[in-house]
C-alpha cells in the first residue's frame, strides 16, 4: 500500500509541476491538484509515523 502511495504522489507532484508552468498558481485545476497531493501527503504521514510509533 505504501508503495502503490508513494508512485501516487509523485504522479500528482509531476503534474502540479507541470500545471504550474503554464497556469496561474490560483487556477482552479492547480489549486484541485495541489489539494489532491496534500491529502496524499497527509495520508503518507500518517501511515509513516505511525509505523515510527509502532518500532518503539
């Protein structure tokens, strides 16, 4: 699942890049985008911390 995350957010990233080249930082798509990754992001951090917690 970690795995199957990780190639999501790079996927969003490259995309959020490239909108962000040709469009207003504002757009709506860019803006839709960049929420996506940052829930992704979320989601990731979650699962990683609490693997972290989980070692101790």
């Amino acid at each position: 699942m970690e795995k199957k995350l990780l190639k999501r957010i790079e996927v969003l990233r490259r995309k959020l890049n490239k909108f962000g080249l040709t469009h207003d930082l504002i757009d709506r798509e860019v803006v839709e985008i960049s929420q996506q990754l940052d829930s992704l992001l979320n989601q990731y951090q979650r699962i990683t911390s609490h693997e972290q917690l989980s070692f101790w």
